[in-house]
C-alpha cells in the first residue's frame, strides 16, 4: 500500500481542512459532532448551513456518479474528504439519504424515483430517516411485523418502527414492511419510500438519559404509500437493503476524530497542573495517552488499507473486504469508547458535568461522548453481528459447530 498522496490529492486534502476548520468556527456550544448533534434543536441549522455549503462546492455528495449530481470521486478521494470531516468533527449531510437511500436508488431505483429523490440529495434539501428496526425485530430484522397491503395504485401500511434516528426532523423514509404475510423471515418483504407528511404518520420522540433527542418512534396508521414508491420488486426488499455501492466505507473519519479528541487531552494535560504538577508529567496519564494515539494510528492504517485495496482492486476487493470493513467498525466502535473513557478519568469529578456546566471541562464533551459512544456496539450492526461476519468470511469460519 502507498501511503502518499499524489500532488492532485494533497492539494483537494488542503481544501477538505482549510474548508471545514472555518466551518466549524461557527459550531454550537459544546458540538461533539455526532448525529444527537446534527438532529438537535440547535445543531440542524447548523448542519443545513455547513451541508448548503459543501453542496455549493460539489463536495456534499462527491462520491455519486456525475449523472446524477456527484462528483464522480475515486475511493481514495472520498476518504480524504471523510477524514478531513472527522478531524474537525464536522456535519457532511445526511447520512440515511446520502450514505444509503441515494446509493440504493443509484442501483436499483426507477428513473423516476432517480429524478423525484437525487437531486434534493445532492442539494442537501431532502433529509431521511430509516424505517426498519421494530420493538421485537431490531438486530433480528427479518422478523419484522410492519404489513403493505396493495390497494390500486397504493400500499396500505400499518405497523410500528422505533430507534428511528432523525425521523422528527426528516422529510422522507426509506422503510421495509411484509407485503407477503405467509411467508417467513426475509421473504415477503418490500422496500418503500415513504413521505414523512402522509397522513397516519406518528413520530414519538425517545429523549436520551442526558436529555439529548435522537431516536423516536413511528406509528403508521393506515398510511397510503403509492405503489411507484416500492424499490425494486414486491416481496424483494430483502435483496434491496444488501444493495450497495463503489462508495468508500473504511471508517477513516471516526479514527481522524479520535486523533483530534487525543491531541486536545494531550494539550489539556500540558496546561493543566494537579499538585504542583501538569497532567502531562504524570506517567500512568502519559501511558494511557500514548496507547490511545498507538491504536488510533493502527485503526486509520487498517481503514487506509481497506480503501486501498477497494480503489485497486475492483468490485471483487469491495466484496471480499467487506469482513476487512466488519473489523475496522468493531475497532473504531470500541475504541470510540476508550479515548472517552480515558477522558473522563482525566478530568476526574469533573469529567461528570454535563453541558450547561461553567466547570464542565470542555463544555461537558466528553461526557455526551461517552453516553453516545455506548451505542457504537449496537449502532450500524452490533458488534456480535460483526464478528460473525469477520469469522465467516474472513477466517473461513464455519456458521455451525
């Protein structure tokens, strides 16, 4: 793997930092940069205003073919642009509409629905949200109970969805619900596009223990969805949700934001003294801090090498190192964690006021960063999903003993 830059790459990578570093001059108190930020009531203008902005550079969805109002950027590109936004703890869109909606729509969706649902994307005009996970079929997905029944020219869906992130802010959902109710798990269901406006549509906020507002609920009551907004298939939404595209996903921008959060302590403990002496002189603080940039270098080496292997292999590589990617989001989940952790017992009692606090090190940060970091093994799959995927196809594990 070569880890230099070409001229061309080191001069977009000035543009992605000196952009974002002024961006984020203008950031909310306290902005730790995850998506309890990009949703609250204070952050989402804040995000709209960055996005609006990115998008006017081409950069909000550079990672699209052109056709459809991208860029057209390499691998290599994309995770330049996302460890720049990680570094600066930046907000770089929507990531239901741009990471995953737009990229199914690419593959599969209808030219109408390319029409009607790309461009608001690429303008950051559109925000969506995801409806899958239900009360009794989260991690176990397949066993979800959400019904569309076709009537005419529509679908008739009723059902519950929860830990719908951003869903009281968004315009528009991407849902699953079975559409075949006598057959079981993964067959039967079918993908949707579903406005957030439509009558029967009820979003229940799930306010955080720290008062933060991310998830909700969502009921839908006799929704009437037209049938032009099923993606793909009737009854092969399953296959839908697997589809994916030459997007980078290495997982670069949560290493970048780990390497920002450590040289910020590391500058904290240099200025700060406890009896007589700076933080930075004390041995077990120096440790700890130096095992965190260790780890956080090794996971921004295994992310370079994913996008590496991506960019210079192929279609093939993006599936054969997708086990690679299982590993890289367990690492970064965890040591998401560590670097929080760590913080805390650094500012000692004072590393538990929460923001809002005078005497909250750093606007109370850390400690939103540690509730929120505690999803990450739950988040994006869990982190026993990961691991299985790691041993079956990566170590050539067998799925039975």
């Amino acid at each position: 793997m070569d880890f230099k830059w070409t001229p061309e790459q080191e001069a977009m990578k000035k543009d992605f930092d000196d952009f974002f570093e002024e961006a984020m001059k203008g950031k909310p108190a306290a902005w730790v940069g995850g998506l309890e930020d990009m949703f609250s009531e204070e952050g989402f203008p804040f995000t709209k205003m960055v996005c609006s902005k990115l998008a006017d550079k081409g950069w909000l969805v550079g990672h699209y073919p052109k056709e459809y109002g991208g860029s057209g950027w390499s691998i290599l590109e994309q995770l330049i642009r996302a460890e720049a936004a990680g570094y600066h703890h930046a907000p770089t869109g929507d990531i239901f509409g741009i990471g995953m909606c737009g990229p199914t729509l690419i593959v599969v969706g209808t030219e109408e629905q390319k029409k009607e649902h790309l461009p608001p994307i690429c303008r950051g005009e559109r925000y969506w949200c995801q409806g899958w996970s239900e009360p009794n079929a989260g991690s176990d997905l397949a066993a979800l109970t959400t019904r569309a029944v076709r009537d005419g020219d529509d679908y008739i869906i009723n059902g519950q969805k929860t830990w719908n992130s951003g869903a009281h802010i968004a315009d528009w959902a991407f849902m699953l619900a079975r559409t075949d109710p006598e057959t079981k798990r993964s067959r039967g269901i079918s993908y949707f596009l579903v406005d957030m406006k439509s009558p029967g549509i009820t979003v229940v906020p799930l306010i955080s223990m720290d008062g933060s507002h991310l998830y909700n609920e969502t009921y839908y009551d006799d929704v009437r969805v037209p049938a032009r907004n099923m993606v793909g298939e009737e009854n092969q939404g399953w296959a839908v949700t697997r589809m994916t595209m030459n997007f980078e996903r290495s997982g670069v921008g949560g290493f970048a934001g780990n390497m920002a959060d450590i040289k910020e302590l590391v500058q904290f403990c240099k200025e700060t003294k406890w009896n007589g002496k700076t933080l930075a002189e004390n041995p077990l603080i120096r440790s700890r801090l130096a095992q965190l940039a260790i780890e956080t270098e090794a996971g921004r080496a295994l992310a370079y090498r994913i996008a590496w292997l991506q960019e210079t292999g192929g279609m093939e590589a993006i599936a054969t190192t997708a086990w690679m990617a299982s590993s890289g989001k367990v690492y970064g989940s965890e040591l998401s964690q560590r670097v929080a952790a760590i913080a805390e017992q650094i500012f000692g009692l004072y590393g538990q006021l929460i923001k809002g606090s005078k005497w909250a090190p750093f606007s109370g940060k850390y400690i939103a960063a540690h509730q929120m970091s505690m999803g990450g093994n739950i988040a994006a799959g869990t982190s026993e999903i990961q691991r299985n995927m790691i041993a079956w196809t990566g170590l050539g594990l067998p799925r039975t003993i």
